[in-house]
C-alpha cells in the first residue's frame, strides 16, 4: 500500500468513526450541523478542491462538482449523515 493510499484509508476511518459517534449522539441544531462537518471535510476536502479547480478550468460538470452538489443538498435537507 502507498503512502497516499494509507493515508486515505487513515481519513476515511477517522471519518467513519465520528460519523456513528455523531450519528448516535443526542446533539440538535447548528451544533449537531458544524460537529457533522468535521467528518465532511476530513473525507471530502480533495473533492470540494477538485469540484473548485474544474469550475476554475472551465470544466463545469464533472462529476466532483456534481457529488458537492449532492453532499450540499443533503446538508440542506438535514440527512448530514447522508451528506457525510
């Protein structure tokens, strides 16, 4: 496994785990939406860059600007489980 791979794989754990921890807590509201973009971000950064370099290149619609799309929807609607 290479150096970048073990690092994905490093991300995509420590998301998954705040993910059940948050989706199991209690929390409400704002607090519960900030706490739920910590995993968002941890995970999906090089997306959000990506979906930002494309527009910015002038490739519009690709398919990492079309996930931010649907991760923001579902934020919006309030699944930010489903976002994450």
């Amino acid at each position: 496994m290479t150096a970048k791979q073990k690092k994905m794989l490093l991300r995509i754990i420590i998301a998954s785990v705040l993910l059940v921890a948050l989706a199991l807590s209690p929390i409400t509201g704002y607090l519960r939406l900030g706490l739920f973009l910590i995993p968002y971000f941890i995970v999906g950064y090089d997306i959000l860059l990506k979906a930002a370099k494309g527009i910015a290149n002038g490739r519009v619609f690709d398919e990492n600007l079309l996930m931010t799309v649907a991760t923001l929807g579902a934020f919006l609607s309030g699944e930010f489980a489903e976002a994450v």
